[in-house]
C-alpha cells in the first residue's frame, strides 16, 4: 500500500472516530450522575442512570485510545517506522495492518505482549 493511501486512511479513520467523541462529549448533561440519581427516586432508575454513564464513559475512553493509536501510527508514518513491529523491528503483516492500520507490533509480538499484560494483570 502507498504512504499516502496509508495516510488517507488512518487521517480519515481519525477524523471519523474525533467526530464522534465530540458529540459524544457535546451529548453529556450537565448534571453528573450523582444530581441525576438524586432527582429519581426508584433504585433501580439510579442503577440504570449510573450504568449508562459508566457505559459511555468506556466507550469515550476507547475511541480516545484509538485517536492516540492513530496519531502515533502517524507519525511513525512520517518517520518511515509504519508497518516495523516495534519489539522485533521485522515487518508487521499487510493483512494485520490492513485490519488494524494503527498496529505497532506483528502478531507473534502482540500474542507475547498480551500474554505477559495478563500474567502481569497490567496493560
């Protein structure tokens, strides 16, 4: 693939996934939950208010992960480091970037690094 197809696509995916933690964030209420589950007076409408922001908090939290994926995909780009894995330094599979065109490690290294993260319970 071309660096600057390559470029498209990761600029594209990056515009795509800021678009949507900006209306996500443009969406929240004002009122934090604790001001939400104290206007409802059922527990189990504090539970549902309660689990709907720890719900979009996550899915923040993700897409905020993938847009520091994709800027550092970037600028390995520009540094002529895209698509070298970054433990063994061979190159990282065209199928496994074509998946996942931020991906900074082969499959052999991201199996090793996944395992070692959940032996260690650290990420």
């Amino acid at each position: 693939m071309a660096v600057d197809s390559i470029r498209t696509a990761l600029e594209a995916r990056l515009s795509e996934v800021r678009s949507r933690v900006s209306v996500e964030l443009a969406t929240i209420p004002d009122a934090s939950v604790t001001v939400i589950a104290g206007e409802v007076r059922d527990p189990g409408d504090e539970a549902v208010a309660a689990e709907r922001t720890e719900v979009r908090n996550a899915l923040i939290g993700r897409d905020v992960g993938e847009i520091g994926e994709l800027e550092d995909a970037l600028q390995r780009l520009e540094a002529g480091a895209y698509g070298v894995c970054s433990e063994c330094e061979s190159a990282i599979e065209p199928g496994r970037l074509r998946i996942l065109p931020a991906a900074r490690r082969c499959g052999l290294c991201q199996e090793e690094h996944e395992r070692r993260r959940g032996r260690s319970g650290r990420h």
